[in-house]
C-alpha cells in the first residue's frame, strides 16, 4: 500500500496503474504525479483512449495520498472505503474530521452510524506531524517516516523499543518525546 507519494514520484505508485497503463500514460506526456495533477483530463483521456472515470480516480489517489493523514488510519476505513471515500472529496483524516456523516452517507453508500464513529475517532486523531515535535528535526523525521511515523499520534501509539531497532534513534530519546507529547501537546 503506497504511504506516500510526491509530485516528481512515477505514476505506477498509484494503486491500478500497472505498466501497461503507465506506458498509455509515458506515451501522453504524463510520467511523473506531477504530470498527472496538472493534466486536462479531457485531453488525457483522448490521447490514452483512457475513460475519464478511470483517470479521475487516479487522480482522486494521487490527490490523496500526496495529501495529510490517509483515511485508512482509522479503525475499520478498508482500502474499498478510501476509494468510497476520495469520490466523496474526503481525501485525509482532516477531510473526515470535517464531514457531515448524514452528507456523507447521502454521497456514498456507507452507513451514517459508521460514518459517525469515524469522523469522531478522526476529531480524536492528533494528525500534527513528528517534525512539530521539538528536538525531532528533518533527518528524525525522515527516519521515521521509513518505518510510517508521520504524526504525532503514530509516535505515542509505538514501542520506542521497536522503533530504536528499526531506526537510528535512541529508544531513551523516543521516550523522552512520547513523554513531552503525552504531557505538552494539546
């Protein structure tokens, strides 16, 4: 499952583009995400003889996965559901903290009652990135990441003790963060 993307990353890290369709793509002009964003689809569409649904949904992803906090952080929200989700404009755990459920399920077919228990576990979500953490930096931040640490809800809910084996970072340095964030963050 892709965590995140960037702009200049090739478009096959979208989930359905396979390199059959990136070479639809390459043969467009489109062969970063970047490309893809800024492409007019109707356009994209004739020159691959891609249907437009199909690169919309692309472009739906590639949206969301450049973006915040991804859905499916949330307990219960399936890969099924984040694409439910993206065709209903909410594309991270911001999105959701967001929505009306009852709009919600109006736009997708998923149940207002479910919906309601994600956008409140999402309003409970501190989705506030590692790097506002003090003394944690670019090159701790990037290190994380490696192993999918992005928020600071991601750090608090780790074992130090995994995170250290699988980072460069100190496990009483880790604990020392959790510490200042269960006691200092809001």
């Amino acid at each position: 499952m892709v965590d995140h993307i960037e702009e200049e990353d090739l478009v096959d890290v979208i989930p359905g583009i396979g390199p059959i369709r990136a070479q639809q793509l390459d043969k467009a002009g489109v062969y970063t995400l970047g490309d893809l964003l800024s492409a007019n689809l109707e356009t994209l569409a004739e020159k691959t003889d891609l249907a437009e649904s199909t690169l919309q949904r692309w472009i739906n992803l590639a949206i969301f996965y450049k973006g915040g906090e991804r859905t499916d952080v949330i307990e219960g929200i399936s890969q099924a559901t984040v694409e439910k989700l993206v065709e209903a404009d909410v594309y991270t755990v911001d999105d959701l903290r967001s929505a009306c459920p009852r709009e919600l399920a109006d736009q997708t077919d998923l149940h207002e009652d479910t919906l309601k228990m994600w956008v409140g576990d999402a309003v409970r979500r501190d989705d506030t990135r590692v790097t506002e953490i003090p003394k944690i930096g670019t090159e701790r931040a990037k290190e994380l990441a490696k192993i999918g640490i992005l928020t600071v809800n991601d750090l608090t809910e780790s074992d130090p003790d995994d995170v250290a084996k699988q980072t460069d970072i100190g496990r009483r340095f880790l604990q020392e963060r959790i510490e200042y964030v269960r006691t200092n963050h809001s």
